[in-house]
C-alpha cells in the first residue's frame, strides 16, 4: 500500500495531468489491463458470426466455396477468440499475484510491527521491573 506522502503526490500528478491533457487524463482514466484483451474478444465473436452468416449465404451458391469461406472466417474468429481469452486470463493472473503479494507485505509488516510494540512493552516491563504499575500474580 502507499505512504499518505505518495497517494498526496500521485494525486497532485493526476490533477496535473488533468490540467494540461484531458484526453489523456480520460483515456488512461477509462483504460484498465483488460481494455485490449475485451476488444479483441469483441472482434473475435464479431469475426465468427460473420463466417457464419457467410457459410449460411454461400450454401445455396457452392457448398465447397461456403466451406472454405465461411469455415475459414470462424477458424480465424475461434484462433482470436482463444488468443484474446489467454491474453485476458494472463492479464486477470498478473493482477491477482500482485493484488497477493501486496496484502502478503502487509501483513508481514503488520506483524513486524506487532512484535515491535510487544518487544516494546517486554522491554519497558523490564526495565520497570515487578510492582511499578503492573500486578504480579502470586
């Protein structure tokens, strides 16, 4: 996670970057890791609908032309669609592993800072040694 410090100057860049380029700022706004895998995913089925109607239209003409048209046009659509899906489930895994690592350095933190505080008060216990503010059990 980040400091205060880093999220007050990410944020001072965002309204820079607001500023001087609002299409920029928009565009990167509206772009995530999984814009291009989605597009090409919504080309893909477009292609393979395509060779469908095609292979439906070209039957009446020459069912070999239909095969070898049509057949053709939803192969490459199913190829795209597959390498979209992979391209997507990568981009989907990349982000989880750093969404993981990320809670993984928080909670190592948070228990460096835990044994801080308890080394802290053992310490501090120490030094007072038994009767000064804390009971003893006897």
């Amino acid at each position: 996670m980040l400091s205060e410090d880093e999220e007050r100057i990410l944020t001072e860049i965002e309204q820079q970057l607001r500023a001087t380029d609002p299409d920029l700022a928009r565009q990167v706004g509206e772009t995530t890791v999984f814009t291009e895998s989605l597009r090409g995913s919504r080309l893909a089925i477009g292609g393979v609908v395509v060779g469908l109607v095609v292979t439906v239209l070209l039957l009446e003409v020459n069912a070999v032309l239909a095969f070898l048209v049509g057949f053709g046009l939803m192969l490459a659509g199913g190829v795209a669609l597959e390498r979209s899906a992979r391209e997507f489930g990568r981009a989907a895994g990349q982000q989880l592993s750093n969404f993981v690592a990320a809670e993984l350095e928080n909670l190592a933190e948070s228990g460096r800072i835990a044994r801080e505080r308890r080394d802290s008060r053992l310490r501090q216990r120490d030094q007072d040694g038994p009767g000064n503010g804390e009971e003893t059990n006897n």
